[in-house]
C-alpha cells in the first residue's frame, strides 16, 4: 500500500564538515523530522525523482511523506521550517514549499 504524499519541500542538507550526512542518500530514505513548537518528532520518508543519490551538502526538492502524524498535519503550512535527523543528530534543514492534503 502506497502512503499519500504530505508536501513538497526545499531540504537543505547540511556537510561532512557541519555535522551533515556521511554519505548519499537515496530516494526512499527516513529520518525524523521536528517543526517548531511541536515536540513529537515525526519519521519523514523522503522521495526524489530527479537523480538517483543526494550527497551530504546538496540541496534539493524532496516530496515528503510523514508516518504517524495523522493529527499534526492540520498544523502544516508553507513556508513552515522544520529540522531533518538520525542518529548521528541534525543532518538537514528545510522549508515546506507545497502541501498537497
């Protein structure tokens, strides 16, 4: 079963050197995600079409599904910014450019 779509966004995915991702990504990859005022982070499962990998550094347009937050997406708008994370701590920023609910 294929999950909806929540928003399109411009991720900022932050380096090696600044703490970023320590290698590509590909379409298909999860991270938490964490807007402001909210303190339930979220898993964000991001899709691209447009190239196969994202290196740590890049910039893209990403269309992102959220998993769990049923209740929260009432709260989403554009222009909103969020945090992307793992493990490893804070590997992106980003900001909401289209809804699509």
């Amino acid at each position: 079963m294929k999950k909806n779509i929540h928003f399109k966004a411009l991720i900022n995915y932050y380096s090696i050197e600044n703490g970023g991702l320590t290698s590509p990504i590909s379409s298909g990859y999860r991270s938490s995600v964490k807007f402001p005022f909210e303190l339930t982070p979220y898993i964000a499962v991001q899709e691209f079409h447009h190239s196969e990998l994202i290196f740590p550094g890049d910039s893209a347009v990403i269309e992102v599904t959220l998993i769990g937050a049923e209740k929260f997406l009432e709260k989403l708008y554009n222009g909103m910014d969020f945090e992307l994370e793992d493990n490893s701590g804070n590997i992106a920023n980003g900001v909401i450019t289209e809804l699509y609910f």
